[in-house]
C-alpha cells in the first residue's frame, strides 16, 4: 500500500519534469524506472530523483537515453580452458580493492578461493585509478553503510599497513574556510560528527594554527576542520598486497579473466562462464565495481544500478612535495552543487603532490580518456586552497571511473534472489577506507554461507603478514650494503628519477603475482613513476622483462595483450 | 674517504670534457657515471654531422665521442660506471657524495663537483596530450633507444608531435629502417629543429611538415590507433572545428629537452627561468662555490661541438678554483635584454680571465639580419653583424672584457637589433 | 632561380641557385662549400647515410655504421638494403670496413663504434 503511493508521487514527479515518456514502478524494494530520455544527464537525474531514504529500497535505471550507445565490457583477447571445470568455494569477480580485500580475509579459512579479473593487472579500474586518501569519516552522514564502515576501517590501517608492509602515513586532513561566518554552523557540525557520528578525532583549529602546520595554505582561511586521523596510502599498492597475501595464504588469482555469463537455476548460481573456462563454485561474491550490475544481471539479482561517476587527478614532481605535507581542501558553504567533488590536494604516500578529482556523469564505465578540462577545473579550485599550486608542475594525470549506485551508498548483502551470491557493490569513495573492515564482514557473510553446505575450519597456516619488495632507497646506508652485497642489481639504479634498482624489478618479476609487463613493473616497484616518465628506463624494463622471461622484445606489453611496444626487430626482420 | 680535487658527475660529451682538461690542470679527478658505458646519448645519436666544428669532419655520436673516451683513457681518469649519485652535501668547503653502484653505498669526497647531467625529454603529459594512455607514445630519444641500442621497432606508421632535432632524425631514420612517416607536427609557426635537418631528414624522404599545429588527443587502448590534429592559433591554442584524425600506430614526441637539476637544486644552486640550467660566470661557476656546470644541463644545445666546448672551460676553471683561486671573486651580471632568448654567461667574473671569454645566446625571433651590440656602463663597446639569426641555432661568440675597464659596479647589457648589412 | 638550404654545416645557408647558360650560378653561400653543395644538388645530388648492422651478439644487438662517403641520393634505400643484409658475427672495431665499395659506389660501409670491443667497468 505505502509502496503504490510511493511510487504514484514518483510517476507524478518524473512525468512533471521529463514528460510522458518515463515511468516508475516499485517491486519489492526495486524502484525501476523505465522510458526513454534525450540524454544520459537527463537520465542520472531522472534515477536520482526516485532515490527514497526507506531502507533497502534502490533504483534500478532502465531508462534508454536517446542516441546513447553504451559500450560493452571490454574483454581480454585470450580464450582458453585454464579454469575450465574448477570448483572453488569461493568465486571472487573482481580484482580490486574489495575482491583482493575479501580474498585475503577468506584465506583466514579453509577454503578454495578463486579470484578472477577481466584486466592485466589488480586494481586497473577505480582501486589504481583514485586518490589513495584514507578518510577520517568526518563528510559522511548517520546511517549510510559508508559511515558505518569509514571509522572502523580508518582504524584498522595502521596494523594492517604494517603486517601487509605497504607505506602508510596518517597525515592529518584540513579543511580549510575563508568565510568567518560560518564558524559557528561548522563548530555545530564537527560537534555532531565528533558525538553522534562517532568521527572522534573531529576538531576545528584557528587560522593561526593551520598556517603553522601548512603554511603555503590560503592565507584567507579563517579556521579548518582537522581530522588527524586521515591518511595517504598507495592505492594499487594496498590492493597488490592483499591480493599477494591472499596467494601467499592459498587463494588464487587468475588475471586475464572476464566473466562472460551464469547459469543461474533456482534462485542458485550452478556455473560461471569465462574466457578461461566454465567455473562451479559454491558461492559467488561480486565485487566487479562498474560491472557490479551486470554481474548482477548475469546473476538474475538485479536490484541496484551503478551510474559511472568519472574524476580525473593530476600527480605533480616531487619537488613540490613540500608545498602541502596533508591533505587539504577548501571548503565553501554556498553553490556546493550535490556529488560534486572539487577534489583537494593530497601528498601522497609516495611524496608525490596529487590534485584532484572532480567528477563528471559517464555513461562509459571504461572510459578512462583524460580531459583538458577537468584538469582546468580541478586546478581553479585548488589554487584556493594553496595559491602557489602549478599546473607547470604537473607529471601525469589519470581518469577513474567510480562505480556509484543512486543510492550513493554501498550495496553489501546477500543476494536477494539469488542465493550463492554476495554482492559488494557501488563501492565509491571512500570504499579503499572501509575495505578491510568490509572484507571481514563480507568473509562472515561468506563463511557462514559455506557452512550451511560443508564444514568449514580455520586455516591454522594462515599468516597475515606479507614482506614487501625492498624500497632501496628508503634503506639506511647499511641496510643497503647489506642488500647489495647479497644481490649487486640492489646497486644497479634503472629508473634514475625514482631510483629504482635493477634489483627491486626482478624482485616484481617474481612476486607472488607476477605481472610481466612494463605497467605491472611500474605498479610493483615504479620505475617510470618519475618526472622523466619512463623516458629513460621504459627500454631498459622492457629489456630486463625480456631477459628474465627469456622472450624477445616484441613479446613484452606494455600492459595488456593487444599493448605491444616493439613490432620486431630493425633491418626489415620481420 | 677517496678524495678528489674535481668529481664530475655525468660521463656523456660534457662530463669527458670536463674531466680531461681538469686532469690536464693536474687536478685529481674522478667521474662518476650512472649507465654501464661511457658516452652519454651520443652512444644512440648514430646519425653523422658531429664534431664539424672541431675535427672538421661528419662524424656518427658514437665516433664523436669514443674518441675523446680514448682521450680520456689515456690520461688514466679514475672512474665509476652504473654508479648512482643518491646524495651531495657540502660540509666545511667540501662536498660529500653518496652514490650507489654493485659493490654497495660509496663515499667521496671533493673540492668542486662539476654537472654533467645532460638533459632529458619533455613527455606528453607536459605538453597536454589528453585521451587514452595506449603503447605506442613514446619520446623521440626512447624511439632511438629502441631502434639505435636494441634494435627493435617501435614504429610501423608513426605520426611526430614537435620538430626538434631529434624529433627530424627519428623521421629519417625510422624511415630507412622501413616504417611510413605520416607528418612531422609543429606547435609554433616555426620548425624547432637546424634547418639542414629539416632538408635531409624530412625534405629528402618526402615528410610532410605542419606548421601551427598539433596533436590534442590519442586513441586506443592496447595500441596506439590514431591521434587527433588540430591548427592551433597564435597563441598556439587549439583551433575548434579544424580537428582531424590521423591513423596511426605510434606517436613519436620531440618537444623540448629540459637540462636535468635537480641534484644543483638540492645543492641550493639558483636555475636560470630561461636555459632551466644554473646561472653560472663565465668559469661556469654557479651560484654556489665550487660547483661547476656545463653542457646540457647548463643550457641545451644544438652541437656537441659546444657542449664539449663548456666541459673543457669547466674542467679547467674547476680545477684552478680548487688549485689557486679559492675564491669565486668580484663579477658582474651579463644582463640579456628580451631581443635574446637567453644569454650564457649570465654573470662575468672580474678577477680570473675576461680575456677570453665564450659566450653561447639565441635569439627570440628569427631574423635575416640582426645586431649584437653589447653595452659596457651605456657604452657601445661591441657590435657584430648577423644573418639568418634562428632561435633553434644557437650562436658563440669569444669576447675579451679585459679591454673594457670593468669594476664591480659596471653593468653590461647584451642586446640584438633588427637590421644592418649582412656579412 | 632555385632557392636550397646548404646542409654542409649547421649555419644551414640559404642558396639562391641561377642556372644559366653559361653555368651555375650561386648566392647566398658563406663559404665556398655552399657553392659546391648547390651545383651538385642540381646535377647529382648527394647524401650520407648511417644506419646500424645487427650482430649475432645478444648483449650488443645492433653495431652503428654509416657510409665512408657520400653516396648518390636515389641509391640510399639500396645501399640500406645492403646494410640490412649484413648480420655481424665477430667482434668489429670502429673504421672497420664491412662491405668496401659498397654497390660499386666507390664508397665503403664502416663500423662507427668500438661497442663490441670495448670492455665494460674497466679502470
């Protein structure tokens, strides 16, 4: 009854705004919107205005936007049946930074966990393709299940970074304002997300303060809000070790692996299709991010839709590390447009200082082509925040493209229709915050699901600490004459802007996740990550891959496939 | 702790230059070299035209610069190769260097550190190349790596965004070694490059030049496909509607070197806005005593002839800063006016050798005859009459200020007129 | 009249070339290079070309080389395809002649790097 009403206010609303040719209807918790829209604009606001606060309840878009050709997934030109007839408990879709988050915690069991992605590499989508930011929580309301997650897992980072050995820094967060007046309301604010949001390390500093701790900050800011607890970390880098430690405990990884469609009979997921083969598993965990939908769809449980959010953020030299040591942001009270990120500036795990991101609608949710624009945009905003900012400074820039329900809120559950399924799904911003407090619940969900089939038993072996490459640079003297005297390529520097040795690359060549390509090098261990960009090593790393694998030239990638760097050799050979 | 008199990082035409005249001054020199050979990118310019001006002979890079290794060889430099320097600090007049190498940290210490570092290569991130990140863009110097040191080809039809000399070597080169060049494209409504490049690399093979244009946008996901074309306006922005895509599979960049600093920047060094190198007196002295610099990564150059020019000067004031002077002494600024792009010099020392001193400058715009004049105390003390004054070609002109009467308050300004009867 | 570039030297002169009945005359040429550059480039024009010959070496892959001489322009891709042919199986010195009088052009194909020589990390 409540339900019809509902959806009678929502038909009344859309049809007001766009007409006749868009429809709601609700079902169950499902609210889909069906009919035609002249643009996909038009489209996301249409779905986001169906959006209801009732819990459970989520939009699914069957809107078709006039002249809009959404593209398919993109799929890995390899077809064979490594995986065929494979029977894993658990299947992971999705190598980022939730399936890789979820595989490790699993690994704390006995079970067989499979991990497939469709990329080259782990996190190639939104977990390589972000910020690195680990949020103090302070931007998000009561009741969300990001805020749920954000505190707890902030928490966890530090022990985590530690055993998983991946560089973390809590480097605080300010946010900076210029408008005196609005001190009061934000003082109610960081006083509501301190006491009732549990956000504890809330506080509200004076200007004089924050110019002391930043001082090439605006010096218009009047006062800021500071989390302490806010922190930077690598973002593939975290992704790659808990995929790593998830091999290292028993999980497999399968790279090159695109799920192409589900044989779903009785509400049960009894097979999954791939280019690698037809998989069995027990129970399916969707972490596809973008994808999180079609999986969804393949699944039959489609319940929420993902509408691509992309945001561009540009890394400048090192050199001007020392600009801003935080992370900081300005903050402005009025035409704060809804969803619209204006990005902050942020000194990465690496000392890099990155910019960004904004946010642009996509409806290509692998679109991740870089725009002038968004640069221009991001750069206007930031100079507010620290006058001194230059896009001469600028190193390279990167798209991400962010897998947001209408929601705007995480999808964390069971399947509704489908049994051996658990989706985690539109996980956005600041999913790589929450994922390791995401991945135990998820592992639960998971284990408990699992015992109702077998018997299911801590893994005694597993060991949650996984050894990193050895950041040569970072050694002291003699912990670094230590390494070269046992290795001399320890002494052997390749990439001369990061001072990467030859060492640390065959170090990659060997990880427990291989990734044999000139990106997945650069992902492990940076070289190419400089100033130079690759100008200087990138032919020395192809060498070196083509060494160690003892393949020709031609045969190393850039990363995926089809990415060839060499046609073959010189003097018309052919 | 090994101590030296001069070390020279960097062993490509500069550095070997450096070091062997200093070791002629009977200084104690070591060079310290971060690739396993000796040479610098002169191993991969194997096109010929080198060392005109010194040997009066068309030589490859590798002749060019194997024959001052011998040189240097016989003089018996101490030095290190595949040796990383991590690490300058200066101490009590001297500098101490941490560099890397197989056989584990090395310690040195010295008088004077002279810069060799060269330069390296604008990338398309710097020139706002937006679009997908494919193989298939690669720089002009690492297409030469792939094709001169390991012989592989990184290009079957290629596209070239800037007309740099080596962007125009490349065009030809990649050509003889069978790839199709489609164009060579320009930014500026002028070519970059010397202008026998622009005849005997892309003239000569039938290469298209497009002036006031540019690549805004490259495609593809595993591989280059194509890259967009635009003109571009007088402030070089990209015209809307006059995009064009051209298929492609590689995309190759010479857009402009930038002289490597970073190690002069953590010495505290001042760089110069305009050469990206350390403002340095005519010893080749930067702001900072005892540190020298010279070729590429003083300024760029377009002759080694040049660069091997500066090392020698530098050498040979390092090693006398280090033997008798000790002291940088008085001097004055050598101010260019905006008719010169840059000016190197840019400070004249008073006290040790105005006699003969080099001076390398371009000029902004390209004229068919030009004046330098230069100006002591708002005297005329010297005129020279140019033509063809190209900003891609870089001029040297010897001068004695010693005839000047110069003091420490003289101001000297060095401009270039339009006009005057040519030569 | 005909207006060339000299590629003699990088001053890179601008030529203006009259052919007349009574010959060829030049202007513009700074040095009398200039004026042998022009009449040739009318008559027979002349090029170098430096290019690299693979070896059998897998740490030295390719050794540079270029042409001891000019050699006519139309005979350029002919020659490369000689170059190409070449595939170095001993250790060559810099000057090192690898095809003499290359397509009877009077002019040889030389090694222009003692690359496969020379050691490495000697003192």
């Amino acid at each position: 009854m409540d339900t019809e009403i509902l959806e009678k206010k929502l038909n009344r609303k859309l049809k007001k705004q766009f007409g006749e040719t868009v429809n709601v209807t609700i079902e169950g918790k499902i609210i889909r919107v069906s009919g035609h829209l002249p643009d996909w604009d038009t489209v996301v606001k249409a779905c986001s205005m169906c959006v209801t606060k009732r819990p459970g309840f989520h939009v699914v878009n069957d809107l078709v936007a006039e002249g809009v050709h959404i593209p398919p997934m993109r799929i890995p030109p390899i077809e064979d049946k490594a995986l065929d007839g494979k029977e894993p408990d658990v299947l992971i879709i999705g190598g980022g930074i939730s399936g890789c988050s979820i595989a490790r915690e699993l690994t704390r069991w006995k079970l067989d966990v499979l991990l497939v992605d469709k990329e080259a590499d782990l996190a190639l989508q939104a977990s390589g393709r972000n910020d690195g930011e680990v949020h103090p929580g302070v931007d998000l309301g009561r009741g969300t299940l990001k805020q749920k997650y954000v505190v707890r897992g902030n928490r966890m980072f530090g022990k985590l970074c530690e055993e998983l050995d991946v560089p973390f820094r809590r480097c605080g967060q300010y946010v900076g304002f210029t408008d005196k007046s609005a001190y009061s309301f934000i003082r109610m604010y960081a006083w509501q997300r301190r006491y009732i949001c549990k956000v504890t390390d809330t506080r509200l500093i004076s200007g004089d303060d924050l110019h002391r701790r930043e001082p090439n900050l605006n010096p218009d800011f009047k006062f800021a809000l500071y989390n302490p607890s806010a922190g930077c970390v690598c973002p593939y880098g975290l992704t790659i070790a808990y995929g790593e430690n998830a091999v290292q405990n028993g999980a497999t990884v399968s790279l090159n692996t695109a799920v192409l469609g589900m044989e779903v009979i009785d509400g049960t997921i009894r097979s999954v299709q791939t280019n690698r083969g037809t998989i069995y598993p027990r129970l399916v965990i969707n972490a596809a991010g973008v994808f999180a939908e079609d999986v969804a769809a393949m699944a039959g449980d489609r319940f929420f839709s993902i509408h691509p959010r992309k945001g561009t953020n540009s890394i400048l030299d090192k050199k001007t590390g020392s600009l801003v040591k935080s992370i900081s942001s300005i903050k402005k009270l009025k035409n704060n447009a809804a969803h619209t990120k204006g990005g902050g500036i942020l000194h990465t795990a690496h000392h890099n200082l990155l910019v960004g991101p904004n946010a642009v609608e996509t409806y290509e949710k692998e679109n991740f082509a870089t725009e002038q624009s968004s640069i221009d945009a991001v750069f206007e905003k930031q100079k507010l925040t620290a006058k001194n900012l230059s896009e001469r400074d600028i190193i390279t820039y990167f798209t991400g493209v962010r897998p947001a329900t209408f929601e705007e809120d995480f999808v964390i559950e069971k399947g509704r229709k489908t049994r051996n399924l658990i989706h985690c799904a539109g996980i956005q911003s600041p999913g790589l915050t929450t994922a390791p407090a995401v991945a135990i619940d998820i592992a639960k969900m998971a284990v408990n699901e699992l015992k109702k089939q077998k018997e299911v038993s801590r893994n005694k072996n597993f060991n949650p600490r996984r050894k990193g490459i050895p950041q040569v640079r970072n050694l002291s003297e003699e912990e670094r004459n230590r390494l070269i005297h046992e290795n001399p390529d320890y002494g052997v520097i390749i990439c001369r802007c990061e001072e990467i040795s030859k060492g640390e690359i065959l170090d990659a060549l060997k990880s427990p996740i291989p990734v044999t390509t000139v990106d997945g090098v650069k992902k492990r261990v940076r070289p190419g990550m400089g100033r130079c960009q690759g100008g200087f090593c990138m032919p020395l790393v192809t060498k070196i891959i083509s060494e160690d694998l003892q393949v020709p030239i031609e045969q190393v990638k850039k990363s995926g496939e089809d990415s060839v760097i060499s046609f073959g050799k010189t003097k018309g050979v052919r | 702790m090994p101590d030296y008199d001069v070390l020279v990082i960097g062993g490509g035409p500069a550095g070997l230059s450096a070091a062997i005249s200093a070791k002629k001054e009977g200084s104690r020199v070591l060079l310290l070299e971060r690739e396993e050979r000796l040479g610098g990118i002169l191993k991969q310019c194997i096109h010929d035209g080198f060392g005109l001006l010194r040997f009066g002979e068309k030589l490859s890079g590798p002749e060019y610069v194997e024959r001052f290794e011998e040189e240097f060889h016989e003089l018996h430099i101490e030095y290190e190769v595949l040796t990383f320097v991590t690490d300058i600090r200066k101490q009590e007049g001297v500098f101490l260097i941490t560099a890397v190498n197989q056989k584990g940290v090395q310690n040195y210490q010295t008088r004077t550190i002279i810069l060799a570092t060269g330069c390296r290569e604008r990338t398309a991130k710097q020139v706002s190349i937006h679009g997908t990140r494919p193989a298939g863009v690669f720089t002009a110097g690492t297409a030469q790596h792939f094709v001169n040191l390991l012989g592989e080809m990184p290009a079957k039809k290629c596209v070239i965004l800037g007309s740099g000399d080596i962007g125009l070597i490349m065009a030809r080169r990649l050509t003889l070694e069978g790839a199709k060049v489609e164009g060579v494209y320009e930014v500026k409504p002028e070519p970059s490059g010397l202008t026998r490049n622009l005849v005997q690399c892309l003239e000569d093979y039938g290469i298209p030049l497009y002036l006031s244009h540019t690549v805004t946008r490259v495609f593809g996901v595993g591989r280059l496909t194509a890259v967009e074309i635009a003109k571009v306006d007088d402030a070089m922005r990209p015209i809307p509607g006059t995009e064009r895509k051209v298929e492609c599979d590689t995309l190759i960049l010479s857009v402009g070197l930038i002289p490597e600093n970073e190690m002069a920047e953590s010495l505290g060094v001042s760089l110069d806005a305009h050469t990206k190198g350390p403002v340095c007196d005519n010893l080749f002295m930067t702001d900072v005593d005892g540190v020298f610099s010279c070729g590429n990564a003083l300024h760029v150059n377009d002759l080694v002839d040049y660069v091997s020019e500066s090392g020698e000067l530098a050498g040979k004031a390092a090693a006398g800063f280090q033997k008798t002077w000790r002291t940088r002494g008085r001097s004055v600024p050598l101010d260019a006016d905006a008719s010169l792009q840059y000016l190197v010099p840019q400070r004249l020392n008073l006290d040790y050798g105005t006699d003969k001193v080099v001076l390398y400058f371009r000029n902004k715009e390209t004229l068919p005859q030009g004046i330098l004049h230069i100006e002591a105390d708002g005297k005329t003390v010297f005129e020279k009459k140019y033509r063809n004054l190209k900003p891609p070609e870089m001029e040297r002109l010897e001068m004695d200020f010693g005839k000047f009467h110069l003091n420490g308050a003289s101001k000297i300004r060095v401009s270039i007129r339009k006009g005057g009867d040519a030569k | 009249m005909r207006e060339l570039t000299c590629i003699t030297c990088p001053n890179g002169c601008l030529l203006q070339v009259d052919e007349t009945e009574g010959g060829i005359r030049v202007t513009g040429n700074a040095c009398p290079r200039g004026e042998t550059f022009a009449i040739a480039e009318l008559t027979h024009p002349m090029r170098t070309i430096c290019s690299t010959a693979r070896t059998t070496y897998p740490e030295t892959p390719v050794v540079p080389v270029r042409v001891s001489g000019e050699i006519p322009k139309e005979r350029i891709f002919d020659v490369m395809k000689e170059i190409n042919n070449i595939v170095l199986d001993r250790r060559v010195k810099r000057g090192d002649v690898l095809i003499p009088d290359v397509l009877g052009l009077g002019v040889d194909v030389i090694v222009t790097s003692d690359i496969l020589t020379r050691k490495l990390c000697c003192h």
